[in-house]
C-alpha cells in the first residue's frame, strides 16, 4: 500500500497565512473546552471539523501570541515566547508487548483527560526525548510518547526482525488500543511524517487531525540525495567520514555498504559504521 492515494486536504484545511502567526485568542478558549466533557471517554465520535482544525493547530501555536495589527508594515513585534513549553514528566510508563519478539515502550505526560494526542519519533530507529513532551500544551492535551520497535528503550534494542513500516503502523494501532482512545491526533517529524501519513492512510477514523514537520516520505530519490552524495555539496565535512569508512570498490552505492556493516556479526564494525551515519 503507497501513500498516493491520501489527500490531506481532507484532514487539514489551507490557509493564506498561519494563523499562529496572527491569533490573539488564548490557546484554551472558553468555547473550546465547553466542547468537550472533562473525560475523554466521553467524547463525541468525531468532533465537528471546524473544531478539529483548531485542534490541529494547538501544536502548531506553540504559544506564538502576535497580534493581527503587528504583522502591518513598520510596526516592530515585542518579544513573543518563542519556546516550547515547559519540561513536564510523563505521568504514567509501560511497556507493551506487540508480538512474540518485540515489546515498545511508551508514556503519557501532560492532562490524563486532555485531547489525545501521539508523537511519532523521527529515525527510523531515533527514538524519544523528554523534549518531546515539550512541543504540547500539557494543561490541554495528553501526550503519548513511543519508541518505536527496535529505538529507544524498547526491546530488543536495534533488533531489525519483524520492524517493517507496516509493523510500526500495527504498533500505534495497538497502543491506541491498549490506551482505549477512541481516536487522536497524530504529531510526526521527518520519519515519523512518513509513519504519521501511512498510519492515517491505514486508520483515517482513528485520527482527528495531522501535524507534520521535517517531511521526509522515504522515497528513493530522497534516500538517494541525503545517503549517495547530494548532501556532500551542502556539508562536505559531514560527508568525508560517512564516506571515508567505505572501500573505494564499495562506494557505487553506500546504502548497501552500510547495511552490510550495520548488520554484521562483529561489534565494532557496526559501532564504526554507525557513529558515520
């Protein structure tokens, strides 16, 4: 299954300008919240779409609060809070077992009966950070942080077996599940846009709403340019070791050569290949 067939203009409008960049309004208006009951379980099965727009672009507000007036030439905008929200720690962790091999981790931070929302690391194989809790109002949303099969501190570490994409997009299903969220908003950046639009694809009644950042779909022209020399030209420093690891007879496609070293039975040899990558 490809990714050809999703239009995302059916999960998120168009705007002639982010309207993060010229709201005034608080980021929990009184009309937002009296939408939706205090427990999640008792949400409506699909909020009106008006609403989920909004939903949507909470995160991307990341607390900008910039007047309409002060985007009209000439006017100088005050210092506005350009970061992210505060650290917060997850109030709740588990493991989950998602088949006879491999068992992920995951947590959930910010408000227990807020709107739901999953964070979808970048990689493949990055895994989370506490900053990534960061990116989320916590007094309105719940946040649900994963490692992905094989990152982070799920099990078995690196483990390639049976950690396909299609696996990964069983996985957030069954953690959805396991959590008993009746739908969510879906958060991914780089790899985990790509994760972010196969999981929608998949279950497109289980998501209120897409956030991507960093995107980066996985196709081979991209995997061409960043792995067999179309980023030297923008960062040759970077380059020369990822290059320089590889026998010259080896270098027609780097890819394959680091697959090869990256899954070899000797540990150093995958210790040297991976600090290159």
């Amino acid at each position: 299954m490809g990714l050809r067939g999703l239009n995302i203009t059916n999960l998120l409008p168009t705007f002639a300008s982010p309207p993060s960049l010229h709201t005034s309004v608080p980021l929990l208006s009184a009309s937002l919240t009296a939408s939706f009951p205090s427990s999640h379980s008792c949400l409506p099965s699909r909020p009106p779409f008006s609403r989920r727009r909004n939903l949507a672009l909470r995160v991307q507000n990341l607390g900008y609060q910039l007047d309409r007036e002060l985007m009209e030439p000439g006017k100088e905008s005050p210092e506005s809070n350009r970061n992210l929200y505060p650290h917060i720690e997850p109030y709740d962790a588990g493991f989950l077992k998602v088949s006879e091999i491999h068992t992920v981790y995951y947590e959930q931070s910010g408000n227990p009966s807020g709107y739901p929302v999953v964070f979808l690391h970048g990689g493949p194989g990055g895994g989370t950070t506490p900053s990534n809790r960061r990116f989320f109002d916590p007094e309105f949303f719940r946040i649900i942080l994963f490692d992905q099969r094989g990152a982070g501190n799920s099990t078995p570490h690196a483990c390639l077996e049976e950690n396909t994409t299609w696996d990964l997009i069983s996985d957030i299903e069954k953690l959805r599940e396991h959590l008993k969220i009746p739908e969510w908003q879906v958060f991914g950046g780089s790899w985990g846009s790509t994760l972010a639009l196969a999981y929608t694809q998949s279950y497109p009644e289980k998501v209120t709403g897409l956030v991507l950042r960093g995107i980066f779909l996985l196709r081979k022209k991209e995997i061409d340019w960043f792995y067999e020399g179309g980023a030297a030209a923008i960062y040759p420093d970077a380059w020369e070791p990822f290059r320089d690891l590889i026998p010259e007879d080896e270098r027609g496609c780097f890819i394959e050569a680091y697959h090869k070293r990256l899954n070899s039975d000797d540990k150093e040899t995958q210790v040297r290949a991976r600090f290159c990558i």
